[in-house]
C-alpha cells in the first residue's frame, strides 16, 4: 500500500500543475477595510496558508484572482509565490467568470488544473493529491465534496446511480428533493488543463443568481462525454471563512492541528488549548510549554527548553534547556542561547544572550550583547534609545550588573567585571574592573533618635 502511495506521489511530481486561487470577493460580512483574503490564522494571511498548500502540493504555476482595488492582495500573492500571476476581474459576475479572468495563464496549459478559494485556507495536501490522483487516472473534472451537517447554501453534488457525479446544483436552484443532498461542494475543484477553458466557455448565466457558476461545469463535461469524479474530505477542511466568528473557528482548527503537531513530535504542552501557534512555531524535542503562552511569527524553541506560563515570543530563537518566564516578553531579534534563563517581567529585543548567562527579573535589553555567563540583577535597564538613535549596549563573558543599574548605550562592560546596584553607567567598563556610579552614601549617627524626641516634645506642648 505504503508502495503504491510512492508510486503515485511521484507520477504527480512528473504532471504539470498549475493552480488558480479566488480572492476577488471583498468579503462585505467581515465589515472590515481589509479584504477578506488579508485576515490572518495562526500568524499569516489567509491567502498565504493557500498559497503554502499549493507550494505544497507541488503547483509550479500559479494565477491569483482579485478585484479591483486590491493591489495589498496581489502584494501577498507575490510575497509568497513569487512568480505568481495576478488577473483582475472587474466585476464579480461568479466563479467561472473568476476563472476565465485567467485565461491567458490557462491558454495552452497541458497539465492539472487546481481551483481554489482563497478564503478556505484549511485544505491539505493529502487532499489535494487525491483529486490530483483522480486526475490521473483518467478524469477530465474532480470536485472535492463533504459531507455537510447543515447543507443550507452549499452547492449540492448529484451522483448517478454508481455514485458518479453527474452534476453540482447550487442551493438556490436545487429542487426540493435534490436540497435533500447532503453531499456538497467544498469549491476546490480539479481539471484536465487541456479541457478546461472550452468548458468555461459554455458556461452561461441563465440561474437564480444570475452568475456564472463554475459548477456548471461538471454537467456540461458530462454532456460532451467527459468524466467527472469526487474525493471527499471533512467539512473542518473545507470551512469557508465569511464573518468574524468563522475566523476565529478557523484558527481554532488550526490550532488544534498545530498543538497535535507539536504534542506528536514530542512536546509538552500543560494545558494544549491555552497555547497559540503561528504556521512557522518550530518547538524541538522535551520543550514543555506551561500555559498561556503566545509564539508570533518566526519562533524557533530548542530541545528541552522550558517555557514558563504567560509568556509573549515574537521572531526569536531560544536554544536548548534555556529557561524562560513566567512572564517574560522576548521581541523581534531574540536569541537566547544554550542554558540561558529570563525570568519574569523581563522584555528583550534584538539581543543576544549567550550560554548560560541569566536575565532573572524585572529588566529591559534591547539591542544588547550579554557574555557567557553574565548576571544581570533586577530591574537593569539598556537605555539603548536617545529619542532619535539606537545604541548598542555590550556586556562581557561572567560581568555582573548590580540591580536597579542603568546602562546608557552605547556602552561596553568588559568580561568579568562588577557594576555596583543602582548605577547610572556612562562610560565604559574595562574587564574585571568595579564600577559605582551612584550618589555616595552619608550616614548620621543618632540623627533618627534626635529627631524622634525633638518632634515628640514639640507635639506635646501644642496638645
Ligand atoms: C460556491 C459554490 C458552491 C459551494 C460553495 C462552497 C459556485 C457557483 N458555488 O458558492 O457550490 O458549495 O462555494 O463555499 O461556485 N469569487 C470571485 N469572483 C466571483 C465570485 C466568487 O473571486 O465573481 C470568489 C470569492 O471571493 C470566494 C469564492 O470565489 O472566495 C467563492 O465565491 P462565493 O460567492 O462565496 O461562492 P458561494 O456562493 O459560497
Ligand atoms: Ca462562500
């Protein structure tokens, strides 16, 4: 079996495979002044986890519809495919219409033909290997179905009496009997390259909508002796985002994968569900993960590193057995090498902090560089900016930084030297050196005594 799957899989690396991705809607539900395509799971547009599932699959061509307007869309196509195409259908007049938008990057295309929406971002690859299968195996259209728990609008698959597809009927003009289907169409469907724009061509506009439906397309194939074939996948795949709230169920879908990922290549999670992934989370072996934790984009997290509760990570690298949090906010830059700890209320950004050296409590680094081994005690601040410069703060292999100190950069301390606490430092350090930049300490003897009896007799006089 496992045999057959290699086979197959690399007779489809050999078929030329172009892809064509939907996105001219504008999305009105979402009541958003970004098209509907731009809104984001697990870190990225919608448009791109398609996009990265085309890639995927192995499309070497790929045509982006958008409307008008949409110059941020076509931005992101090309962004993340770069030699995508972008073709501008001026008025939404259906999916067909969408994909004859098209045309010159179909015309003359031999090979299989994928269509896709761009606001349906869950689809896997195994997926669209089966319908690209179905292809090969000699069907001329593939449409991906599910089996619906509430068909309503969906377009209904019509099965013959073998069960082959004889044709999709939108809701809106289905018979009472045919709405009894529950069989619909997720949108995704598959062509033989070679037949596909005479299809398109015939596809009229004579409907409730008033639209030309690519779904039409499976009887008119049919009508000319063609072969139309399903494969089907669960309706979680195929969820279509329209509104808020079906964004909001596809990241939780996403999520849900990404925590079962991470969990199957031997992670903890404490508490899954509190966890938020971005598409690019990269968490290593024995990394345990407490709860409520968020990874933004480019994450990568080392083998047995351990990440405390309510923890916040944006574009960093954290190496192996590293401990951080609880509470700590690591931004764009980070790099936490092997052994390193960061403890709570500690924000970094652009820094490195190198093996085993220690940012325990309360502290703000920013575009910094802390030796091996170093400690930075509490509350230490890098002043790194001027209000119009960053400045680089260095801070050498084993120096220890005194609490409450303020590092005003760009400034360097050297390997192995002390700042005494609550310093406001200037000036370099030179290695091994201690440096005290502080009002110098001046004590009274007896002062508070004095002053206790001196304001009690007073007080008693005036009562
Ligand atoms: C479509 C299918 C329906 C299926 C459903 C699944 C047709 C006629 N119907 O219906 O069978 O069950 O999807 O969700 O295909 N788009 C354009 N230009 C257009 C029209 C649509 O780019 O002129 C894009 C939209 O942005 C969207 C996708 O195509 O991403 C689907 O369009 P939509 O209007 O949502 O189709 P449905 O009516 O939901
Ligand atoms: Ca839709």
């Amino acid at each position: 079996m496992r045999l057959d799957n290699a086979i197959l899989e690399s007779e489809l690396s050999e078929r030329p495979f172009l892809a064509i991705i939907l996105a001219a809607g504008k999305g009105t539900r979402m009541k958003s002044n970004l098209p509907k395509v731009l809104h984001h799971i697990g870190g990225q547009a919608l448009l791109a986890h398609v996009i990265a599932l085309t890639t995927q699959s192995g499309a070497s061509k790929l045509g982006v519809v958008i409307g008008p307007d949409m110059a941020n869309v076509g931005q992101e196509a090309t962004n993340n495919f770069a030699s995508a195409m972008l073709f501008t259908q001026e008025a939404q007049k259906g999916t067909a219409d969408a994909v004859l938008a098209a045309r010159d990057l179909l015309q003359g295309f031999e090979g299989d033909v994928a269509v896709l929406y761009g606001d349906t971002p869950l689809i896997t690859k195994d997926t669209i290997d089966a319908m690209r299968q179905k292809l090969a195996a000699g069907a001329d259209v593939c449409v991906i179905g599910f089996e619906a728990d509430e068909p309503g609008g969906y377009g209904r698959l019509l099965t013959g009496e073998e069960g082959e597809l004889i044709a999709i009927r939108e809701a809106k003009d289905a018979s009472p009997d045919e709405l009894k289907t529950t069989l619909c169409n997720s949108g995704v469907m598959g062509f033989r390259g070679e037949r596909l724009l005479e299809i398109l061509d015939q596809i009229g506009n004579d409907n409730a909508s008033g639209e030309y439906y690519l779904t039409d397309a499976v009887e008119i194939a049919r009508a000319k002796g063609l072969d139309a074939a399903t494969v089907t996948c669960s309706e979680r795949e195929v969820l279509g985002v329209n509104s808020r709230a079906q964004l909001a169920e596809a990241d939780a879908l996403f999520q849900a994968k990404m925590r079962a990922d991470a969990m199957d290549a031997g992670v903890t999670l404490i508490a899954p569900e509190t966890v938020y992934f971005s598409y690019d989370t990269k968490l290593g072996r024995d990394v345990i993960v407490e709860p409520n934790v968020f990874f933004g984009k480019g994450v990568t997290i080392e083998d047995g590193a351990l990440i405390k509760a309510f923890s916040h990570f944006e574009s960093v690298h954290i190496g192996q057995s590293a401990v951080i949090g609880p509470y700590a906010r690591l931004r764009p830059g980070t790099d936490i090498k092997n052994g390193g700890k960061v403890g709570n209320f500690v924000e970094i950004k652009n820094a490195v902090v190198e093996e085993g050296a220690k940012v325990n409590h309360l502290t703000y680094v920013g575009d910094a560089h802390i030796g091996a081994g170093a400690n930075i005690g509490a509350g230490t601040i890098t002043c790194n900016y001027d209000g119009f410069n960053k400045h680089r703060t260095v801070i050498g292999r084993g120096a220890f930084i005194g609490s409450n100190s303020a590092l005003v950069a760009p400034v360097k301390i050297g390997d192995g030297a002390f700042v005494g606490s609550g310093s406001v430092i200037t000036k370099d350090v030179e290695a091994d050196a201690l440096a005290v930049a502080r009002g110098t300490q001046d004590v009274r003897p007896g002062w508070a005594a004095k002053f206790r009896a001196i304001m009690s007799r007073s007080k008693r006089k005036a009562s």
